[in-house]
C-alpha cells in the first residue's frame, strides 16, 4: 500500500474512463474524496464497472439530497452512491442527477445486495423509484402514507397525517 | 343492644359498601402496561426499580401482555406510526382500566412538532392523569399514580360501566376536519387518501 490517495484516486479515474468510454464522467477531486457525475441513464452500467473493473466491492451509503431551494442549481434530485474498496481502502462518491417527472433509476441491489434498505428508504423520503428492486415498497413510514417528507417542497408539520386517526373515548373502549 | 354489638365485635367489623371496597382494592393493585416509547421509559424503569421502589405503592406489578393490565402508562413520545399499536394495546385490556400520560411528548408532543409525532396521544384516546416532565422524575410518577389511587378510590365502579358516559374526546379539540382539508388540498394533496383503522 505504497500508494498514496491521490495516486489511487487517479488510477481509478484512468481505469474507469478507460473501460467505459461512451459514459461522460465529471470527475472532480475535494480533499482528497474523488468524486464523479454520471448521467442516470448510465448508472447502473457505471456502478457494474465500480464494483468489476476497479474492486469497489462494498456500498457504505446510499442516498439523496433535494436541490429544491438550492442556489445554482440546476438539477432538483442528485442520488450520491458512497463507495469502499475493502482490501486498498478507497473511497469513491458517485453521483447522479434526477428531475421531475422522470424519478426513475434501476436498482443497484443487482450489484450490492446492501442497496436494499437504502434504495427503500430514499423512496420513503424522496419518492425516487428503483427499478428491478426485489421487494419495493416504503421502508420507515406506514404504508398508507402519500407524500415524501424529506422533500423540501413538503411541510414539516405534515399535511393532516398526525391527526388522521379514529378517537378512542371510555365509552367505546 | 348496640353497645353490646360493640362490646362484642369491636373494631373487627366495620361497614361499607361493595363498591368503595372494590375501589380500594382496585387502586391498591394496580398492574402497569409500560408503553415506553423514549427515555420517559427509562425513567419509568427507575421508578420501578429499587431506589424508588413503586411496589410501596402496589402497582409494581409490570406485565408485557395488554390483558393482565388495568393501567396503561405512555412514556415517550408516540410517533404516527405507533399510534394505531397504542390504541390497539388500550383496547385490548380489560376493563376497569386507567391510563397516564407521563412526559412532555406523550401529552403535547413535547419538542417534536413535525409530520411524524402525534401531538399529544390524548387527542385519541382516553387520559386520566398527564405528568409534566423531559423526563418527569420518578417522584413525579409516583406522586401520579398515588393521584390516580385516590382517583379511583373516589370514583367508585360495580361493574366498569361508569366510563359509558364519557363518550367523548377527552383531549384538545378535535383537529378542524375542514381545516385537515383545506391544507390538503392547498398542498395538492388527493383526497381520498386513506384513513387510519387501528381495529380491524
């Protein structure tokens, strides 16, 4: 393990573009994190290539951030894949973004099975939609519930959900 | 005649009625159903545990099934999802029943005021006693559920039926339907989305 963060950043860099040409990649470097943009069409596709080319072979992190509000921004969902490579120890950040209406993207637990409960929750709280995930359907809140509440469109004190249930009264109980 | 009674029994025999006699009985062995939610539960744990002892009090008596309970106590803040278990658990226990709301969540919601936590569980279901608190002292739970002793022993109950008459909220007024709607439909919301059903 001679090599130092920068060295292995780059050579991750090297192979990926290398094996996947046809797939724009941004890649940008803060602090020694190396991070890239991938359009969501080609995700599934990349993350395959994270995990087979360049030995990416566990998901830390799966999650996403609204831009709704956000100044200069120009996409609404970005979707953040946070990546380690057990046996050299690399970190890579691989991001996509998403817009209205199209909140589609396939599911990564094809790639890692740990995806699972991560994709499930940034459907609870996002209303991003996995396809080809095993067993999808909200993670944390009740089934019934409608909205996406870590939308920064959505109010914090809910739209009617606390108060919609039946009264119990002593008499009825 | 009377004094000869008096000679006789002395103070062996004394006379009441079948229901204040229950009613002590009663409030002397209470069995607590902790529904403990959040940190007001560890509170509750200490309360029953040796340093304070509630079974000085006879309710130490803790049972995890809802049908050996007749005192249902709400430690913690009840989130949305919770609340249909809760109200499920209440019906489920035998009658006479009481129930305490210990803590600031448990009563209002305390500090979470969002989406996801129940402002307050007396909105829908019954509360005979609220405990300030974040989190009440033991002292404080104690002093409720010598509160809800005397409560029951004045009360008074043959057969549990005296609860028929309180047949409504007992809590804040009922969140305005209109109001549910109007920010519903403000926020674009369907509807037809659907309701809560904690029975069936």
């Amino acid at each position: 393990m001679a090599l130092d963060n920068t060295t292995v950043g780059s050579e991750v860099q090297i192979r990926l573009q290398s094996s996947l040409p046809d797939v724009a990649q941004t890649w940008s470097s803060f602090q020694g994190q190396e991070r890239v943009v991938v359009p969501a069409s080609h995700i599934l596709t990349f993350l395959k290539a994270c995990r087979d080319v360049t030995g990416f072979d566990q998901l830390i992190d799966l999650t996403c951030v609204d831009h709704l509000e956000m100044q200069g921004a120009v996409d609404r969902f970005e979707l953040v894949y946070c990546l380690l490579s057990v046996d050299v120890g690399t970190r890579l950040i691989v991001k996509t973004y998403l817009n209205e209406p199209n909140l589609t993207v396939p599911s990564a637990t094809q790639v890692w099975f740990g995806a699972d409960w991560l994709e499930r929750e940034a459907y609870d709280m996002f209303g991003i939609v996995f396809e080809g995930h095993p067993n999808f359907k909200r993670l944390l809140l009740p089934d019934e519930f409608v909205s996406f509440p870590l939308r920064k469109d959505y109010p914090q004190q809910g739209r009617g959900e606390r108060h919609n249930f039946p009264i119990i009264t002593r008499s009825k109980s | 005649m009377a004094s000869e009674v008096k000679k006789q029994l002395g103070d062996n025999i004394f006379l009441t009625t079948l229901d204040a006699a229950a009613s002590w009985a009663r409030s002397n062995s209470l069995w607590p159903m902790p529904f403990a939610t959040a940190c007001c539960g560890i509170e509750l744990m200490s309360t029953a545990a040796s340093r304070h002892d509630l079974s000085r009090f006879g309710s130490e008596v803790m049972r995890f099934s809802p049908r050996q309970c007749d005192l249902m106590i709400v430690a913690g803040r009840v989130a949305m999802k919770m609340l249909p278990v809760l109200q499920r658990i209440w019906l489920q226990m035998p009658e006479p029943k009481w129930c305490i709301s210990m803590g600031a969540c448990a009563c209002s919601g305390g500090v979470f005021d969002t989406y996801a936590v129940v402002q307050g569980i007396d909105r829908f279901m019954p509360v005979d006693v609220y405990i300030p608190g974040c989190p009440p002292r033991p002292e404080q739970l104690i002093k409720a559920i010598v509160d809800l002793q005397e409560m029951i022993k004045a009360g008074g109950t043959y057969n549990a039926r005296e609860f028929a008459l309180r047949d409504s909220a007992e809590g804040p007024a009922r969140f305005d339907e209109e109001e549910l709607i109007r920010i519903r439909e403000r926020n674009g919301l369907k509807l037809d989305s659907p309701k809560y059903d904690p029975v069936h």
